[in-house]
C-alpha cells in the first residue's frame, strides 16, 4: 500500500467519524431519549431484522464475543429494549427480540438521523450530492473489503 492510500484512507475514516458524531450530537440534543451506544443499537438493529436471532448468532454477525453480546442483552433487557424467550427445542438458548420500545427508539433515531442528513444535503451542492450518491456503492464494497480482511486475520 503506498502512502497516497494510507492518508486517503485516513481522511476516509476521519470524515466518516466526525459524520457520526455530528449526528450523535444532534441526537443528543432533541427531546428524546439520550441516543444509545452504537453496540446497542447495532444489537437492536440485528434482533429487529432477524427476530429469534441467538446470543451465538448475535456475537457472530456482530464480530463480539459471546460474553460481551450477553452484557450487552442483560442491559437492553433490564432497559426494557430487548426480551429474551427460551427456544423450543434447547431451553438453554435465548431467542431475542426487540420490544416495541425498542422499535420506536430505532424509527426515532432513523427518521432524525435522516431528517438530518437530509437538510444537510439539501444545503450542498448539485456536484457535492452526486459525488456523495455515486460514493455509496463503492463505500458498501469498502466495507465488504474491509470485513473479509479482519475475518482473515
């Protein structure tokens, strides 16, 4: 890898943090509840696509280790975010499942981080919103690159 690339990739992540954290901020200051972490969410997220889904499954989609997923349940669950039912066949497995609390936190958090990038968009230019959409793909495929390099560590 040459050095145009290390500092390209740099400013790639630079620019997607501070992306993130402009919308933590943001969600931070509305009427709502403080905003989750992102562990949480993501666990939320995967539970909402994927009812059923397994504290195993769970760690595995999520690249975390089994022991950090069940923290991470046993506190969504205290908060009354995530249930966990027994499954059918092993009582020992926990199925979860995200509560409608849950489910609307998630949609609040979408429709504002939206609303957000929307207006922000808006204020761009023609070329800044075509440069961006036409990013998308190729930022997806990063990502992809990106995961199967750490699962061949």
């Amino acid at each position: 890898m040459n050095d145009s690339s290390v500092v390209a990739a740099g400013e790639l992540l630079d620019a997607s943090g501070l992306v993130r954290r402009t919308i933590r901020r943001a969600l931070r200051q509305t009427a709502a509840p403080e905003p989750l972490p992102a562990t949480h969410c993501e666990l939320l997220r995967l539970a909402e696509g994927r009812p059923g889904i397994t504290v195993a499954e769970a760690a595995q989609e999520l690249r975390l280790a089994p022991n950090t997923v069940s923290t991470l349940v046993g506190k969504l669950t205290t908060a009354g975010l995530l249930s966990r039912s027994r499954g059918r066949t092993d009582g020992r497995i926990a199925l979860l499942t995200i509560t409608a609390t849950a489910r609307q936190r998630l949609a609040e958090q979408r429709d504002l981080r939206a609303e957000l990038a929307g207006r922000a968009l808006a204020r761009l230019s023609r070329d800044d919103r075509q440069a961006l959409a036409a990013a998308v793909p190729a930022l997806i495929r990063l990502a992809e690159e990106m995961e199967t390099i750490e699962r061949a560590a």
